[in-house]
C-alpha cells in the first residue's frame, strides 16, 4: 500500500526569515500580504492566513510598520548595511551565559549585541544571518538572527534532570543558555543526575526548549574518567575508536620483509636513540649521529613510516583524518591512531627494527649543512632517553651515550642561536602540570620546565620541518612548485601589534615596532626581561594572542614567529595528519609523481586546522577542571596573584604559585563603584579613583570553585601585605 502524500506546510520560523529578507532587500518599498505571498509562491489557503498573522506578528514587534491598513514596510531603523544589497551581515555567534549574543563578523566595526529575545533559537558559534538595527545617529546598537545558516554543534554533555512526567538536560556548557527536554522514551537508561550525551533533535516552533534524546551515559558526575570523557564529548571526540577500525588496524602486519628493507637505507649500525617525556609511550621521533672521515657529523632525523602502515581511504587512515590530531589532556592522551599502531608497530621503541621516513643531513663543526637527503629507511634505536636522563648527561657530561648525546647539544645550540640572530622569536608558553592519586585527584600543580634536553630535539625537528618544506617548495619557476602542506604563519596585525606595544609601555616595557626586525628584537627582549617575573605568564600569553595563529595550507606565506620562508610538519605523524600528508606527498615526489590536487589537500589542511584548535580547546578545559578540583579543598585560603585580565564583568586573577586564574567579580568590589577603562586595561573606582590594573600584585582569598562550571571566583582582600 503506498505512503500517504501530506500537504507540505512551511515552517513559521522559515515564513518570518523569507519575510523579513523580502523586506530587507526592498527596504523602501511597502507590500500587501497578497504581494509577499506571491514572492514567496505562496497560494494555499493555510499557508496565506499564517502569513497574514506573522505579519502582524512583526509589526508588533517593530520588525515591520503598517505604513497603511494592510500595506507593509521594513522599520525605518532597520536599514541597509553599507551600500550593498544585503540589509543583514553574516557572522559566528559568541553566546553568554546570559543569553546575550555578540556577532562575530569579518566586517567592519565593533561585534553586533542580539538580546536573548532576538537570537531566534540561534546557540553558541552558529552561523547566522543578522539584521542590523541603527540609532538615530547612524550608529549600529544591536541585531536580530533572521537566519541560521549552519549549526555549530547539536551534541551536548549535560546532567540528567528526571522528573515523573519529564527530563531535562542541564548543559555542561555556560554558553549554551538553554536546558534540552527529553522524552521519556528517549533516556537510553540514564537515571536521575548521570552526566550524559545528548544531541538535539528538534526545536518546535512555540517551545521554548528544544528537544532531543540521550547518545551515551557517560556516569556519575565528579569521577574523573566521566569528567574527562565529558569533555572530549563536549568537544565531539569519540570516546572509543570503531570496530570497521580496530579490526583494519590488527590486520597490518608488524613483520618487516627482507624485500622491505633491501629498498631502505639501513641506519641500524648508526648510534640511534629517543628523547621523550617520562611518560611518553608513542615515540614517533629519533636522532642518529655518525663521525664522518672528512671530520663532519652526519646527523639523521628518523621518523616513523606511518604512511607504509596506514594506506589512503583505509578505515584506519579515514578516522585518523577526521579525527585529525591526538589529543593530550591532563591525565591521559587520546590517540589519533590506534593503541596497536601509536604505541606498537609505528612507535620506535629501543633494540627493535623499525621502519622511518628520514631526514639526513651533514654538518660541520659550524652546524652548516653540507648535505641534505631525504628517503625512506630502517633503524635500530640503541637507547629510549626520558628529558631529564638526557639533561643529567648534558649537565654532568656523563652517561649512556655521553659523546653523542653532547655532540647533538653542541650542534643543536649552533642552530637555535643561528635561528635567533636570524629572526626567530623565542615563545616559551608556560605549561601547567598535575601530579594525581590513583583516581586522578590533583595533589599539587607545578610548571613543567624546559631545558637544553627539549630544545635539542626541538631544534633538529625545526631542522627537518624547515628543509623538507624548502625541497619541495623552493623552486627557481614558481610553476615547478608543486603541492604541498605547509605549515604557516602570517605576520601580526598592526592595530593589535600597536595596543600590545601602548599596554607594555605602560608596565614599563619598552618596545620598538617600526620594523620587521626591531618588533622582533623588541618581542626577544621583553620575552627575555620578564623571564621569572610574577607576570611572564600573564604577558607572554598576551604576547601570543597578539600574534597570528599558525595554520596549514596549500598556500605557503612562510613562518613569521620562526622567520622561516619554508616551513612544514613532518616529525611527528602518529599524533598528527598533516604530517602524514607530508609524508605522503614527499614520498610521491621524490618518486617523480606529478603534483596533488591543491583543492583537495587545501580542504584537508582546513580540516586539520579546525581539529588542532579544538583538541588545543579541549585540552585547555582539562586543565582548567584540574585547577577548579585543586582548589576547592582550599577555600577561604589566602594566595598571592597578579591580575592577568580585566572586563566589565570583573577582574582576573592568576595565582602566582600555581597559574590558577579565577575573577574577581565587580559585586565583590564593595568599597566604590568600578567602571572599565579599556584603554588603560584597568578598572577604577568612580568615587575613590582607585585603580586594579593588569599586572598588578594583589591578595586574593578563594571564594567558590565550582566544578560544574569549571570556574574559581576570588575576592580581593585589602589591607594585606604582600
């Protein structure tokens, strides 16, 4: 028997947004509700009646004004946009807690307010089309969502509500500033107060919660796994990689055939070792070092040969791609690839066979480099170093290995000093570390150091990154260059560069921003002058906002932060694609393949873009959990801070001893009424004149830590000395 056809009827939301863009695209003409039916083929009866009452609907709410009875116009306040023919602009909604949203837009001008009564079911970081509204005077004051053009997300984490005749789910999330309503049908066994997944299915016209239904139980609130779990959740993460993708990786066969290394230059007789964090257990880098006769040192950059492992369009390679990174929280790394694969067959574990895509390079006692070859090859690593067993040899210049590991030092620090007086500028972002008890409790914070054992790989890693991109890219005729992915770094914006250089001033910085050359020896050298101060951390995070963000592309503008014109990620393929693509790509043209298809892998260098800011996300909401959870035994404690940050909302603070930040809300300033001065990164009293200003030292006592929100409030207490 056939399906029976239903009339189709257009969605009331849809109706008022093809109104109001009728309107908006005729802002001085005035129409009957015949003429906008007819624009909009409309002719049955039911759909033509509920055009008439939205109508009247947005004149009500000023959207419209009846100009005459039955005939309709846009409200003059609403007017166009520029001199286009677009009355609306297109942009991400960034939502407050409140509901109020601010439209983040590429056009000119300050971000557009939308009040909660105007965002039209719009959430957090969808985007949307907006009408402005204007003032009197011309100026935009705030806008209305008419259209959402792309939701950003429709999973949620949340806790489960449950009630006899109905469940909602309170978001994890301050932005999200809505609950979801869940039919009993649809709780998939979740009880009362679980934290759980859930992903929005609909959003009725009159409701004022949209609906969904429970994905996945993810347990108890407050039980470390469940929290983190949470939060790759929150984030879209799979928490577990799929069966089609397990059952592909085991199928790759960890044996190495005497053909497979008869086509390999074979390092297995060259001293070989790895250089990794205690903790580490997929090591996808190595450093070979060999004497030669002329009295150079050949120095091999061994990576691990992912790409012979992990073919193109396998499931394994399909996931690893979407997935696009690994991700590092605070207590546990989430693979891009497979346990058996990141930890197993492609990791290069010490006295094993192992198969590389290697950089190799002679050097003189100078660090210049003589040769330079790249190719697939087998290696054996002699020794697994930790950082700190490879700083105790350096420091004591004894140990396992001592000579080679010295050498490697002495060449690594040539480089790193050439790369210096070249341009580079020396970023050393703070890293926040916690030590846990078996259930992941933090007992204590500290910041992870970096010595001479980092910077030596570091600097042999930039090595084959930079010269891998500069033999593929650098071309005497631009048109011999063929595809390639590139890591890239744009230069800073100027209005940026000129209010981080006024605020450093103002703390008594000096900075000199004239040229390319003295904004990076200005950048040096207040990197170098804040160095163990209580506001390093707090300034060089602003430093770093104030630059560009590297990405990937097709397109190669060259590294400004490493001033290098060739730059690319191929160290380190078991944690991220993009170096998988490189290998992939290298390998193909030094077997003399035509170039890739730029769109394709432009569309793949965006993907993996996206995914590296939101696993860095995710990773930062980890922490951000760890110093909510270390500090709610310590409530009503006193501790030394710095103010890393001010807003209308009140006042950031950072713990000195332990990089904790929290606010200062404005309500807990009770001895005046404060007011933002932008200009001056401050806040100041209206009466006293009283100033809490960025950088300065203050007293603060913890007030709250709420885990659920993942936030620490402080109050500031006077009169202490500090």
């Amino acid at each position: 028997m056939g399906r029976k056809k239903h009339k189709q009827t257009n969605s009331p939301n849809k109706l008022v947004n093809d109104i109001l863009r009728i309107f908006a695209d005729n802002p001085g003409q005035s129409f009957n509700y015949k003429q906008v039916a007819s624009k909009l083929s409309i002719s049955d009866a039911g759909n033509r009646s509920l055009l008439n009452v939205l109508l009247t609907n947005l004149v009500n709410k000023d959207s419209l004004r009846e100009v005459k009875k039955g005939k309709y116009q846009l409200n003059p306040a609403l007017v166009k946009f520029h001199a286009s023919t677009k009355s609306y602009i297109t942009g991400i909604l960034d939502m407050k807690a409140s509901g109020t949203a601010y439209l983040i837009s590429d056009e000119p001008g300050e971000d557009i307010q939308i009040s909660p009564n105007n965002t039209n079911r719009a959430l957090n970081g969808d985007k949307v089309k907006v009408i402005v509204i204007f003032n009197k005077k011309g100026k935009r004051t705030e806008g209305e969502v008419v259209e959402i053009i792309e939701r950003a997300k429709t999973k949620y984490v949340g806790i489960l509500q449950l009630s006899p005749k109905y469940a909602f789910i309170v978001p994890d999330s301050s932005n999200m500033p809505v609950d979801i309503f869940v039919p009993k049908e649809k709780l998939n066994g979740a009880k009362d107060g679980e934290k759980v997944l859930a992903e929005i299915t609909d959003w009725p016209e009159n409701a004022k919660n949209p609906y969904g239904n429970i994905l996945h139980v993810l347990g108890k609130p407050g039980d470390n796994n469940v929290e983190m779990n949470s939060i790759l959740a929150d984030f879209g993460f799979p928490l577990s990689f799929p069966k089609e993708v397990i059952r592909d990786s085991e199928r790759i066969p960890d044996k190495i055939s005497a053909k497979e290394i008869k086509s390999r230059r074979d390092f297995r007789e060259a001293v070989t070792f790895t250089i990794d964090p205690e903790d580490a257990k997929d090591f996808d880098d190595a450093l070979s070092i060999t004497w030669l006769a002329n009295g150079n040192y050949e120095v091999g950059v061994h990576i691990a040969d992912v790409s012979h492992y992990v073919k193109p369009d396998s499931p394994t390679d399909i996931e690893a791609f979407q997935r696009g990174t690994s991700i590092y929280l605070v207590d546990r790394v989430i693979p891009m690839l497979p346990e058996r694969l990141s930890n197993g067959v492609c990791s290069l574990s010490p006295n094993t066979d192992k198969l590389c895509f290697s950089a190799v390079f002679e050097l003189n006692e100078k660090a210049q480099i003589m040769n330079e070859w790249f190719g697939k090859t087998i290696i054996n690593s002699n020794r697994r170093f930790n950082y700190e067993e490879a700083q105790k040899i350096i420091e004591t210049g004894e140990g396992d290995y001592a000579k080679e590991v010295l050498k490697l030092h002495q060449l690594s620090s040539i480089l790193r000093d050439i790369r210096f007086k070249n341009g580079s500028i020396d970023f050393s972002t703070t890293e926040v570390k916690f030590k846990m008890d078996e259930n992941g409790k933090p007992l204590s914070v500290y910041i992870k150091e970096y010595k001479d054992s980092n910077k030596l790989i570091e600097d042999f890693m930039l090595l084959a990154n930079r010269k891998v991109a500069e033999f593929v890219g650098k071309k005497n005729n631009k048109a011999e260059a063929k595809t390639f992915v590139y890591r890239v770094h744009d230069e800073p914006n100027p209005e940026k560069l000129t209010t981080f250089s006024e605020f450093m001033t103002k703390l008594g910085y000096r900075m000199k921003i004239t040229s390319r050359k003295s904004t990076i020896d200005s950048f040096n050298n207040l990197l170098h002058d804040i160095s163990g101060k209580n506001e390093q951390n707090m300034i060089e995070n602003l430093a770093i906002r104030t630059m560009a963000k590297a990405y990937y592309s097709t397109d190669n503008i060259g590294h400004y932060g490493l001033t290098f014109d060739f730059y690319s990620h191929f160290t380190s393929p078991i944690r991220r694609y993009p170096d998988l693509m490189v290998h992939r790509l290298l390998f193909d043209y030094l077997n003399g393949q035509p170039s890739a298809n730029k769109e394709v892998y432009e569309e793949r260098c965006k993907h993996s873009s996206n995914m590296e800011k939101l696993a860095s996300d995710a990773e930062r909401a980890s922490v951000k959990y760890k110093q909510v959870e270390f500090l709610m035994d310590k409530v009503g404690q006193l501790f030394d801070g710095v103010i890393s940050g001010v807003s209308k909302w009140g006042i950031f603070v950072e713990i000195t001893e332990n990089k904790c930040e929290g606010m200062v809300s404005m309500r807990e300033l009770d001895d005046d009424y404060y007011y933002l001065d932008e200009e001056n990164y401050c806040v100041v009293g209206q009466r006293s004149g009283n100033k809490y200003k960025i950088g300065d030292k203050v007293k603060i006592v913890v007030k709250r830590a709420s885990l659920a929100k993942k936030q620490l409030d402080f109050a500031i207490v006077d009169g202490v000395e500090l």
